[in-house]
C-alpha cells in the first residue's frame, strides 16, 4: 500500500503460496516501489489490463449501475430487458473489445420480424458500445453499431373515425352500467386529454388543479408537463370518488396502489363496439387528429400532447384535408383578389379597396402601342 500521484492505493502482489513466499512477495515490493518512484503506476495498468480483458456481461453490468440507473423508471426496465434477452444473451461471454459489427448485424437480423424491436436493441447496444468507449473498455470510435442499417418502420396510424367514437360512447355507457366504473373513466381520460397511459393511470389527486383547469404532472416521458382539462375531462375527475390512503385517481387492487392493467377491461370495451384493432395508444392519436379537425394548429396540438420535438407532431398535418383546404381557399380569396383568379375576381381584401386594371389597345392608324388605366373607387376612368 503506498500512494501514487497522492492518491492511496492497494496493490496485490498475488496468493500466499509458491512462487509467493514472504521473502518473493517483499522483493516483488521492493521493485514496484521503485517502478512508482520513476513515475509508473502499476495499479492503473493492473485496471487496464482488467478493462481490456472484460467480457459483454461485465460491461453491461457496469453500464447498467452508471448508466442505465440515470434514465426515468420505465426506461431502466426496458433497456435492462432488450440487454438481458437480446444481447447479454447472444454476446455475454466474448470479450467486449473483439465484437464486431458482424456479431451485432446477426443479432439485429435475427429480430427482422419485428422491426420496431429489433432498431430498439440496437440503440441500445449503440449506446453500450459508446459508454464503453469513453470508459475504456474499447479504442475510441470503434463503436460496431456505427455502420448497421436500422430496418425500415411501418408507423401505425389509426384514429377512430365520427361512427366510430359514437360506438365507442355506447359500448363505454354499457361496460359503465355493468360496474367496469373505473376502466371506463381511464378510457374517457385519454381520450379527452390525449394523455399517454401511464400518465392516466398513475395520476394523483395532488397533480389536479380543477380551479385552473390543468393537470401538472412533475414527470413524464418529456419531463415535467402541464396537460390542459377540457370541461368534459373536468367532469369525468369530479365523477370520481376520494378513496382514504390512496393517493391516486384511479386506484388499484393493493391498499394505496394505482391501476395497473387496463388491457384487459379495454379489449372487452373495444370487442363490444367493433373495433378490435384499435390500441389504447391509438385513443391519444385520436385526441389529435380531432384537435386537428377543430382547426387547431400543429405548435397547439403539440403542446396539447406534450411533444418535445415538432416532428413528432407533423405526423398529424395529414389527418384533416378539409381544414388545410379552407386554408388554401382563404389564402387562395386573398391573393386573388389582387391577381384576379380565373375563377373570378376573387375576394377583396380586407385592408384595401379592390384595384380594376385594364389594358387598351390602340386601333390601326392612331399611334402605336397601348396603355394600361387603373380604375380605383370614386376615379373617373
């Protein structure tokens, strides 16, 4: 034990034992303490040697206490599950400096079935092989997820059309009249807010301020977020009862426990109304591509739905041609009212009064070319 650039450290020369005898061990001493003294540290290439020589399991162990630890609850679970099942399982045992781009395309190929899953599992191996990389356990910039093609994503989009939300409403009145009294109430829930499921079901009375219409969340998957109460979702919270010791809007089956499962009462609801592909998910698509008919702008809906990035809301800017149409006309009635449109002469506008022009033409004989005459209100042509 001695200290090493002022910091204290341990070195172990190895097990008592042949070679190591008392006398060996205090020669093997001897000579590190010169080797420190001439500016080596052998507690450092000792580590080194162990970080170069670590196979995929450790490292993943590692990354997983220094990493994955950081990111919210929901998060943990699933990248420890994508680690433990698909790569953990596949690279455990190779040392994690000789894996290759190779080794990760099988285990990205093996997944082709499910897309979605298979570019889940290698963002998260891209992520691993980086954290080691600035850790030591690979040279820098040979992170093997690098040159991997992600496979290609068919984006669901369903939202429920006008008949549909109308046999929803009855089959949702039906399900509330058979005592499903809270299933029904997370339903109506998203689908008046555009909430994600978790936020639903792990709401708190504490989150709801009905005075000011909003729910405030202090967490969610873009962070800390207000969700505005329409008079509908207002309605649907005052319906509820308080339960005593539980501190959650929609209570479960343990004592001060939030719902937990709500696949199960919606596959029943979704059955009754005829629209059995229809996801949970899909009720807060829903929320949006109403808000779009409404006539409700892309920054607007975007905030409604707690988007961080606006792509993520252009995905909806399809969902209503009538209204993008009755923007196109207006657009399309004010500059014609200056260009004279073909179909007429359009609308005046609104800030200046409509300008006549008309071109004349000089007959054969007079003097050559012609001339143009503007006619504005109360002017003589």
């Amino acid at each position: 034990q001695t200290r090493i650039k002022g910091r204290l450290k341990r070195i172990t020369i190895g097990q008592h034992g042949s070679p190591w005898t008392v006398e060996t061990a205090r020669k093997r001493a001897a000579e590190l303490l010169v080797a420190i003294r001439s500016g080596d540290d052998p507690a450092s290439e000792r580590d080194q040697g162990r970080t170069l020589d670590a196979l995929f399991e450790e490292v993943a162990t590692a990354y997983i206490e220094a990493h994955v630890a950081k990111l919210k609850p929901r998060t943990q679970v699933e990248y420890q599950r994508l680690l433990r099942q698909h790569l953990v399982r596949s690279l455990g045992k190779r040392p994690i400096r000789e894996i290759t781009p190779t080794d990760i395309g099988r285990v990205h190929t093996r997944l082709r079935g499910t897309a979605r899953t298979a570019n889940h599992v290698l963002a998260v191996a891209s992520s691993l092989f980086a954290w080691a990389e600035t850790h030591g356990y690979r040279d820098s910039g040979s992170n093997p997820c690098s040159k991997i093609e992600r496979f290609s994503e068919v984006e669901r989009e369903r939202y429920l059309s006008s008949d549909e939300l109308d046999r929803l409403a009855t089959a949702l009145r039906e399900a509330e009249a058979g005592g499903a009294t809270l299933a029904v109430a997370a339903v109506r829930l998203l689908l008046l807010t555009g909430a994600r499921l978790s936020e639903i079901l792990t709401l708190r009375w504490e989150f709801v301020d009905a005075e000011r219409g909003v729910l405030r969340l202090p967490d969610s998957k873009t962070g800390a977020k207000v969700i505005v109460l329409n008079g509908a979702a207002l309605d649907v919270l005052q319906s509820l009862p308080r339960l005593a010791g539980c501190p959650f809007v929609l209570p479960g089956r343990g004592n001060g426990a939030h719902m937990v499962n709500l696949q199960k009462p919606w596959r029943a609801i979704r059955k009754r109304a005829g629209l059995d592909d229809v996801r949970l998910h899909d009720l807060r698509h829903s929320f949006a591509s109403f808000a779009v008919d409404a006539g409700g702008n892309l920054p607007v809906i975007g905030s409604l739905l707690g988007h961080s990035q606006p792509q993520t809301t252009a995905r909806y800017a399809h969902v209503a041609p009538t209204v993008a149409r009755g923007v196109a006309e207006a657009v399309g009635a004010r500059i014609g009212s200056v260009l004279g449109a073909s179909r007429g002469e359009g609308l005046p506008s609104p800030s200046r009064p409509p300008v006549r022009i008309r071109r004349i033409t000089r007959l054969k004989g007079s003097a050559a070319g012609a001339r143009t005459v503007i006619e504005k209100p109360n002017e003589p042509t």
